[in-house]
C-alpha cells in the first residue's frame, strides 16, 4: 500500500536519489523545512535536504551522476555534500549526534540514527522525515509531534528547550524568526529555555545575528519575532539600543510612552507600506537616539533634543558591531533615521517654500521612503488625534508636490557646473568655485532665484562682482 506522502516525492530528483540510497543499501529521507512546508501546504522551496544513515557522501556522488547534476561540493570534516540541478540546491549529511562544548556552538558529531538525526533538530516542525529509499518510500517519520504541533501553530524543541538552546543559541533566533515568519507561538516551555539561554547569544557570530534579524524584518508582522526578542532577554544582548527604549519614566506626574512597544508598531506599520527591508531597519532604529537624549524640563514636560543625530550616529555603530553593509544602504538608514522629524517642520502655514525645498532637496531620492517612515510613526490609539496627524501628513505632501512641481528639486542637480564657473571667470580647481556653487544653491532653496540655468548664471556673476571676481574678458 502506498503511503499517503509517496505522491510529494514522485518527482525525478527524489526518485534519483531514492535509487542512489538503494543501490548503496542505505537508507535516506528528505528532511526539515521542505517537509514542513509540504504539510502547510506553502509554496515549495527547491532547497531540499537528505539525511543519510551511512555515506552521504556516496549517495550525494551517485545520485548527481544519475541526474547529470555535474560537480558535487564535498566537506568531507562535516559529512556534508551539495550540488545544484535546475534551479534545486540539494544538501545531503550523514545521520549524526552532536556534542557541544560551552564556549563554542560548533559540535564534535559522530555517526547516529534517523532518530539522531532529528533529535538534534531545533524544532519538532523541523524534524520530520519522508524516506525515498525503497523500504520506506514516502512514510513519514515523526517521532517529536511536529505535525501535531504544526496544527496548534506552536514552536516547541525536540529536547528539553535548554538543552536545545544552550548547545547551539543561534536556534533562539531561529525560533524568533519561525514565530515571525509562520505566525507561531512559542509554548511556554521553549519561551523559558529561550530566556534562560539567552547569555549564550555572546558567542554568536556577527553575521549570523544580522541574517536572522533582517530575516524576522522581511517577515509579514515583524513586531511578532522582535517582540519576543524582547520578552526572552535576547534584545539586550543584541540590540541594547532598541532595548534601551523600553519602559515609562514619570515625573511630577508626566508620562512618556514606551518607545519600544511604540516602535514595533512603528516597524509593523512600515512593513505594511513596503517590502525595503532597509527601511524597516530604520523603523526599528528611529528613536534609539531618545534613551541618552531623554530630559524632563519643568513646564515644558519630556525632551529628547538632537535625538535623531545621535540616533544616526548610534546607528553607524551598530552597522559595524553586526557586521552590516557599511555602503549607501548605512548611508540611507542613517538617513532617514535623521531627518524623521523633518517632514513634519513643514506642516505649519508658517512654514516657508524654502523650507519644503530643502526637505525635498535633503532627502532626493529617498523622499517616499522618509514620508512612508513619518506616516508609520503615527500610532495614537485616540481616534481624533490620528485623524489631525494624518491630515497634517496630506498637508506635507501637497505642500511637497506644489514646490516640486514648480521648482524640480527632486534628484537636483545644479544648473551650472564647476567646470562652466571656471570657464566663466578664469578660476583654478579649489575652494573659490565651491563657494560659487554653494551661493548658487543656497539662493535656488531660498527661493530667491528659480532653478534655470539663466537665473542661475545671472546670480552667480553678481554674485562674483560683489566678490572682486570679474567674468573672463
């Protein structure tokens, strides 16, 4: 009789390698994430992997020569083997134990069972198996309730939580990403392994830290894994600055909201309005300038002046402490993390065209970006006060499309170069013509000329008359 899972795998890559494991007389099952999401009916990845009770290294060799696949990759130290074969990454490892040393989330493995194998997994959902050698072709193995738990939407470890996260803490990020991405709650169990364990986060890698983060950023509700980042302890031990913004000070009875809590709305919110994973980190970091920053001044209440410079600087530092990109993206998240509360300068009728015009000036090309950020910020829970915020950012927005529309700041470029300057009154390369250029912009921005190339020359000449500096004769 056929086993009800024989159909997911009736596709020549599994068939192939299923004949491989029979040919050697070994036995080998697809594994983890591609058996979950076969059973929650998700579209199917084609990254699959095989356990192997024996050589995987044979079954991976013979099973690529069957398919054409060409160069397999071996690690013979991990008993690992990859190829590639029309767009699949296929991985096979040998069933294994492992054992930890505490400084270290490294294992010394020896060879085991499937049970092993599965056992040393960091999720029930993540520990079943489907054979494809022929004794055991399509049944599944499941001996930690992952389709149980798949069910009840709930992430529980195979081994005692400790157990699990103490060995290898990178899963407590996993967990947090899983929850975020899969919509999952922690059972009670694993949320305290997870805080009991979470110190252990120390001994991660930088760039292991930032791929789980930016993963549980991409995620639909983002808030789900970042707020439980908080609630296990693990926030503090990678994200101080976030965790930072947690709590409500009052003084001689005023109140200050929690910035965290307010925060990951902040992020949700974001995500709603746009995939950029970099503008979502900007979200999460928008106010972490606030804690140092943070001053109770009699009469006038809570400030946090220049939070949003120093939130820029802050940022820097920790695009180097995870090892993020330190290229224009650093560049657009600092960005936008200090001019977050620019938009806003410009909602009152006193506001001037110029200062819209150096608002659109200053942002450029990232100006939906920052206006998608400000709007994201709007979290009030009262109903009049959102629908004054909101009308204040439509206001913005109109306000920006009129001077644009008129002046072209978007993307500007200067309407005369340095080189035209030169040409124009015999100057050298150096400070002179830069100063030049500097009176030219600074007079388009103030409005007191317009942005063409006419306007732009006839203020320069007089500009430099007024200098002593007489055009070419």
């Amino acid at each position: 009789m056929a086993e009800p899972y024989a159909s997911w795998i009736d596709h020549p890559l599994f068939q192939a390698v299923g004949s491989a494991a029979d040919e050697l007389g070994l036995p080998c099952y697809v594994v983890g994430g591609w058996v979950r999401d076969r059973l929650m009916n998700r579209k199917n990845s084609k990254d699959v992997d095989f356990v192997v009770v024996g050589d995987a290294l044979a079954v991976a060799k013979v099973a690529a020569a069957a398919l054409k696949a060409g160069k397999v990759a071996v690690y013979q130290n991990f008993g690992t083997a990859q190829f590639t074969w029309h767009g699949w990454q296929i991985e096979f490892v040998q069933a294994r134990t492992e054992s930890y040393r505490s400084e270290s989330r490294k294992p010394t493995v020896q060879p085991g069972t499937l049970e092993d194998d599965q056992r040393r997994r960091d999720f029930s959902i993540n520990a079943m198996a489907v054979g494809v050698h022929s004794a055991a072709w399509g049944e599944l193995l499941d001996p930690f309730g992952g389709r149980e738990d798949l069910e009840a939407k709930v992430l529980r470890t195979p081994l005692e939580p400790i157990e699990t996260f103490s060995d290898d803490p990178l899963r407590i990020l996993r967990g947090l990403r899983f929850a975020s991405q899969l919509g999952f709650a922690l059972d009670e169990a694993t949320l305290e392994g997870m805080k009991t364990t979470a110190d252990r986060l120390a001994i991660l890698s930088p760039e292991r830290i930032q791929t789980e983060l930016l993963k549980i950023l991409e995620s639909p509700k983002p808030s789900v894994g970042l707020g439980l980042m908080y609630q296990c302890g693990a926030m503090e031990v990678l994200l101080p600055e976030v965790a930072a913004l947690a709590g409500v000070d009052e003084v001689e009875g005023h109140l200050h909201k929690d910035n965290f809590w307010h925060t990951l709305e902040v992020v949700d919110n974001t995500a709603a309005q746009s995939e950029n994973v970099w503008l979502r980190l900007a979200a999460l970091l928008h106010d972490i300038g606030k804690p140092p920053t943070k001053k109770f001044m009699k009469g006038t209440g809570w400030t946090f002046h220049g939070h949003e410079f120093l939130g820029g600087k802050m940022a820097k530092k920790l695009f180097r402490r995870l090892s993020l990109p330190l290229d224009a993206r650093m560049d657009y998240v600092v960005k936008l993390i200090q001019m977050s509360s620019r938009p806003i300068a410009v909602v009152s009728d006193s506001a001037t065209d110029s200062a819209v015009r150096r608002l659109l000036f200053d942002a450029g090309e990232d100006i939906e970006d920052l206006m998608i950020l400000c709007s994201s910020d709007i979290t009030t829970k009262n109903p009049r006060k959102k629908s004054r915020y909101l009308a204040n950012y439509d206001r913005v927005k109109a306000k920006m499309a009129e001077v644009e529309a008129r002046d072209h700041l978007r993307n500007w470029q200067p309407p005369i170069d340095g080189s035209q300057l030169m040409s124009w009154f015999d100057l050298p390369p150096g400070p002179m013509v830069g100063q030049m250029k500097t009176a030219v912009r600074e007079a388009i921005l103030d409005g007191a000329i317009p942005n063409t190339f006419d306007d732009a020359k006839a203020y320069v000449t007089a500009w430099a008359a007024e200098h002593g500096i007489p055009l070419k004769s």
